[in-house]
C-alpha cells in the first residue's frame, strides 16, 4: 500500500497530543500538507487518506495508482532531486 502524508509525518516524528489528534502545524513545520485534494479526482483529502505521488502531487487512494511511493526513504530520495 502507498505511503501517507501521515505516515511521513509519523517517521519524522511528529507526536500525537494527548487527546490523540495532531495539530496543522505539526505537518507544516515538516513542509507537508494538512488539507489536501486529488489531483486527478478532486477528493478533499487530509493527511491520513492523502498519497504523495512521483507525479508531484497529492492524490487519493483510488487514484494514486503506481505512482505512490512504498517507503519514507523513497519519498525522501524523490524530494532530495
């Protein structure tokens, strides 16, 4: 399954409140998007359903296809270039 902004997010240590949420600010201090949407399909996406594709844009789960990224050092590499 492809890589969610939340997951990047978790790798790069963003922490959960105690009430379990995680605040926008957390995942733009990491350069990443809180609100999102598709970019083929326009789906309103947050950081739980929103994939980062080789494309350079967000996508949903439906329509991120091949293009997703499998790890956080794929991701990583990708944004490095």
């Amino acid at each position: 399954m492809a890589l969610t902004i939340l997951d990047i997010a978790a790798a790069n240590g963003v922490k959960e409140r105690d009430d379990g949420s995680i605040t926008a600010g957390a995942f733009e201090d990491l350069g990443l998007p809180f609100f999102a949407g598709c970019q083929c399909c326009g789906a309103q996406l947050a950081p739980y359903n929103a994939y980062p594709s080789r494309a350079g844009f967000i996508r949903c789960r439906h329509c991120v296809g091949e293009i997703g990224f499998e790890t956080v050092a794929e991701f990583d590499d990708y944004c490095a270039r």
